[in-house]
C-alpha cells in the first residue's frame, strides 16, 4: 500500500529544486516506491570539505531533501512540511561517486513526520544515517 497522497513523478521534483540548493549540489530524485523516496548526489568537488572527502553537511542537506519531499507529497496540499529537527551519523568517508539516500517514514502523524534515511555509496556501504522531524502545519497565505 501507498503513503503518498500526492503523485508526483521524479522529473518534476528534479525541475522543482532545479534551482535552489538541491539544484546546485547535483542532488536528484531517482525512485518513488510504496513507501521510500530514493535521491542521489555526486561526490565531487562541490559537495567534498577541505580533505576531499563528502562533507557532512552535504550529506545532511541530501538527507533533508529526500525527507523534505517525502513529507511534501505524504501531507494534503493545504498543509506544508517544514524541517523541525534534524541529525546525522557519518559513518564511512567517500572522495567519489555517487551517494544515494533513501527516505521511509518511522512516524506519519497529523502534526508531525520522522523520517529514517540511509545515504549509501556505488557499493551499497553505510556513509550516513540521518533522522529527520517534520512539523505538518496548514499553508498561509503568501503576504
């Protein structure tokens, strides 16, 4: 069974953040299954700390987007999902490649969303557990 309320495919979430931070690191949405969203980023000079390896907080920022979308398309659209709170384990340093995130849900409530994701390397090795809280709050108007 489904969790999403929403349909969206991965082409328009990739347009959506194609110019915000997601847009910037490489960042793109790969796989919506039943109940995961899966993202990838490159490992690569715009997303290494000054060692050349993964920087931890490109990794969070993965973590946060594939989350992010997530809670956005498991909420009605009057509602929004806004990051409330979230924390990383780094694992295993990576210099190359292409890191791959996978979001799925611990916690869908009426005011609130945890999320469990996993960013593994090309060989499928741990680099980062991440869990991410949401708080689901109805829309405003933009003023």
């Amino acid at each position: 069974m489904s969790i999403w309320r929403t349909a969206a495919t991965p082409a328009e979430l990739n347009e959506r953040g194609s110019r915000t931070l997601p847009g910037y690191l490489g960042i793109r949405v790969t796989e919506i299954g039943p109940d995961f969203l899966r993202a990838t980023m490159p490992v690569n000079e715009r997303t290494h700390q000054p060692y050349g390896v993964l920087h931890g907080g490109a990794s969070v920022a993965l973590a946060e987007t594939a989350g992010s979308l997530a809670a956005m398309l498991c909420i009605d659209p009057d509602h929004v999902a806004l990051g409330q709170d979230i924390n990383a384990n780094h694992l295993r340093s990576i210099s190359s490649g292409l890191v791959t995130a996978t979001a799925r849900p611990f916690h869908l409530g009426r005011s609130s969303h945890v999320w469990h994701i996993e960013i593994r390397d090309e060989q499928e090795r741990l680099v980062c557990v991440s869990r991410l809280t949401m708080a689901v709050v109805e829309r405003r108007p933009r003023t």
